[in-house]
C-alpha cells in the first residue's frame, strides 16, 4: 500500500504569512517590554482611553481621569517619551492626542480580550 503524504505546512507559517517573524530582534521585544510596561498603569490607561476619544487640554484629562493636574503632567511627559502621545501648543494651551492609530487600535484589541 502506498501513503501518500499531505502537503506539509512548517510550522508557524500562519504567523510568517501574517508578518509575524520567526524571531523577532532582541531590540524590537526590549522596546515591546518597555511599552507594555509603560502601559502597566491604570492611571496612564485611563489617560489612553480619554484620548482615544478625541483631544484634550490636562485640565479636562484630570477631570476625565480623577487625578490631579500634576499627576496627569506626569504620566503624560512618559507617554510622550515612549511616542504614545503628542500635543499641540494653541497660545498657553497645550492639546493632547495619541501618536497614531495604533495606540487606539492597541488600547481598543487589549480591552477587547480583558473582556471576552
């Protein structure tokens, strides 16, 4: 009797066909590390999830979020560091924003697993 064997699939091809290396460089999983640390804060989670909503000044983020003016400053100079946020300077005002849509999009995918 003869088999005849079905085409094989390595391995892991589903993640290379969706662009997911098969390693990723030690720097890229470091600044993954660093971003997901920077995240690890429910106060800097609540600032990610006011701007998901639109832009805004740090007084109406301190409102949004519960904490001081002070504390809301603080967490957003780190999120600015770690190119999570940016602002726009209109007189004496500054507006905050998330960087880009990734930011929404990853605060938006990881609610969505905590829930399911």
């Amino acid at each position: 009797m003869v088999t005849v064997e079905k085409d094989r699939v390595a391995p892991g091809a589903d993640l290379v066909a969706r662009g997911v290396p098969a390693r990723a460089p030690d720097t890229d999983i470091e600044e993954l590390a660093d971003l997901f640390q920077m995240l690890a804060s429910p106060t800097r989670l609540r600032v990610v999830e006011a701007l998901a909503r639109g832009e805004l000044c740090v007084g109406d983020l301190s409102d949004a979020v519960g904490v001081s003016h002070s504390a809301v400053s603080h967490h957003l100079r780190h999120l600015r560091q770690m190119r999570l946020v940016r602002y726009r300077k209109e007189g004496r005002q500054a507006y905050y924003r998330l960087d880009d849509d990734h930011v929404t999009t990853l605060f938006l995918v990881a609610m969505e697993h905590v829930r399911e």
